[in-house]
C-alpha cells in the first residue's frame, strides 16, 4: 500500500531586525522617563528602519516586564504597541518571566510563526529598575518560606551568588573578576569599532535632549592598575 504525505512544509522562522536602547546607570539617563516610553521608542525605531514592513501587517506583540506595575503594566505589550501607533486591529499581550521574559516572548512568537498562525511577529522587554526597584510591590506568600518550598537565599541576589560558589567552587571571586574584566574591554573595542551603536535606538533623556547611542555605564575606565595586577 502506498501513501501520500500531505503534510505541508514548516514555515521557516527569521530574525528580521533587533535594536534596543541604550543602558542607563540606576538614576541617570531615564530617571525621568516611564518605562513604557522607552519601550515605545524602541517599536518606533525599530519600524522606522524597516520600512517594508506595514505595522498592519504584524500579526502580535509580545512585551515582557517582570514587574507588571505603574508603567509597566496595563499589559504593556498592548499599551505600547498602541502608543507606538500600531494599529488598534494588531494585539498584543505581556510576558513576565522575570530574568526570561524578553527571551520567553520572542521563542513564543517564534513557535506561532513555525505553526503557521502569524508571519510577522514583534517581541521584546523592558525593565526601569530605577521605578521598579527589585521585589517593588510583591508580597510573596508566606508558605514559600513557611513550607520550604524555597530557601530565604532565593529572594537576595547577592545570597544566591553565594549559593552558587558554594556549589561550584571552582567559579572563584578572581575567575568572575577576569570574566568581568575581559567583558567591559570587549564591549569597549567593539564601541570603538563601531559595532554595537548600530543596534541602539537613541531615547530622550530625562531633560529633554536624546540620549548618545551609547551606554551611560561607562567601560573605558575599568582598566586601572589595580583591576588589571588583579586579572592578568
């Protein structure tokens, strides 16, 4: 007996184009600015340098947030769509994930396109640790702790490092330093280099001006005698 697939091919999935905006020190360069401006900001220049793509055409728009509060909530990923002036016919959802989220919204969307239920897909994340300090407005169940469904480490980022060096002991404080250290002198040759500038949408300040496309941390600096005696 012979048979015919009729299965039809799976849609192929491509990252057409990425950009963010630049980072910011804790009360610096958006100390003034709601989270979700930055995020409309991002969608902006992201459609203006791609202007094939008709903002009616996109199928979704998934925007992840950890802290899903003041401005960055009212589902997020449809308020700032529609600020962004994407038409009210497009959805949009929000994703929170925490430390995954942005990564979580764009697998997702991902999958919907590999399925054959949408073509162009927007996903991204945003985070304002300046308005929404780490743990802002949570109130965790007490059984987490009562019942030991997790150590009180879990809620302390600082503890958890801990944690993990106990685990893996081997991952030292001068191993993480030269880790570090080779990082910052990376990002700072490809800022050299003209690498990293092209992917950065500049957003206005907390004055008024537009940002530089570059991070406000700096790395330049990080190369003193000290850091570099203590990581060779």
């Amino acid at each position: 007996m012979s048979t015919t697939s009729t299965e039809s091919p799976q849609p192929s999935v491509v990252l057409i184009d990425a950009v963010r905006t630049p980072f910011g020190k804790a009360g610096s360069l958006y100390a003034g600015t709601r989270a979700d401006d930055i995020m409309v900001r991002c969608i902006r220049g992201l459609l203006e340098r791609n202007e094939k793509v008709s903002p009616e055409d996109i199928d979704d728009v998934a925007i992840a947030a950890a802290a899903q509060n003041g401005d960055q909530g009212m589902n997020i990923g449809r308020s700032a769509s529609l600020l962004a002036g994407i038409p009210q016919s497009v959805p949009g959802y929000s994703v929170d994930r925490w430390c995954a989220g942005a990564l979580t919204s764009v697998t997702t969307l991902a999958g919907s396109i590999a399925m054959g239920a949408y073509d162009i897909a927007l996903a991204g994340g945003v985070e304002h640790m300046g308005n929404h300090p780490m743990g802002d407005l949570m109130n965790p169940n007490p059984r987490y702790l009562a019942e030991k469904m997790v150590d009180q480490d879990a809620l302390s980022m600082g503890a958890t490092a801990e944690r993990l060096h106990d685990k893996f002991p081997h991952l030292t404080k001068e191993r993480a330093d030269r880790y570090a250290y080779n990082s910052q002198m990376k990002t700072a040759a490809a800022y050299q280099a003209g690498k990293i500038q092209r992917d950065l949408i500049p957003t206005n300040h907390n004055d008024g001006r537009f940002s530089r496309v570059k991070n406000s941390i700096s790395t330049s600096g990080t190369s003193n005698t000290w850091q570099c005696s203590r990581v060779k």
